[in-house]
C-alpha cells in the first residue's frame, strides 16, 4: 500500500446532487479528482513490474521466503 497525499474534499456533497440524482463536481473538486487519479496512475505505472509473475515467484537475493 502507498498513501496518496492528493484527495478529493467534497463538503455538503448533497449540494452537488443534480435534479436526476447525479454527482456533478465543481471547478475545485474536479481538479482534485484528477490530480488525484493522475497520482494513482504515476504509482500503478511505477509498481506495475512488482505484480509481474517474475517478481513474485522468486526472492530477493539474500532474503529467503517466509515459511507459514
């Protein structure tokens, strides 16, 4: 897990419900959401070989794997 400082604050949500019952972000809340999935996407593209099957079927030199 990595946190990511970047939110998406949306006080008084319902302020935002529109007459057909839709989520509709102002100027300020859009550009938070964007910055933060622009965030998530900079960290999924940069742990992505780390899910790859070779990373998790061998150790790291010097470590042996965890024995349950």
């Amino acid at each position: 897990m990595v946190p990511l400082p970047e939110t998406v604050a949306t006080p008084f949500f319902d302020q935002f419900i529109n007459g057909q019952g839709e989520f509709v972000p102002n100027a300020v809340s859009g550009k938070a959401a964007h910055d933060m999935l622009s965030e998530l996407l900079r960290w999924t593209t940069a742990l992505q070989p780390l899910r790859s099957p070779q990373a998790t079927t061998k150790p790291a030199a010097g470590l042996t794997p965890a024995v349950a």
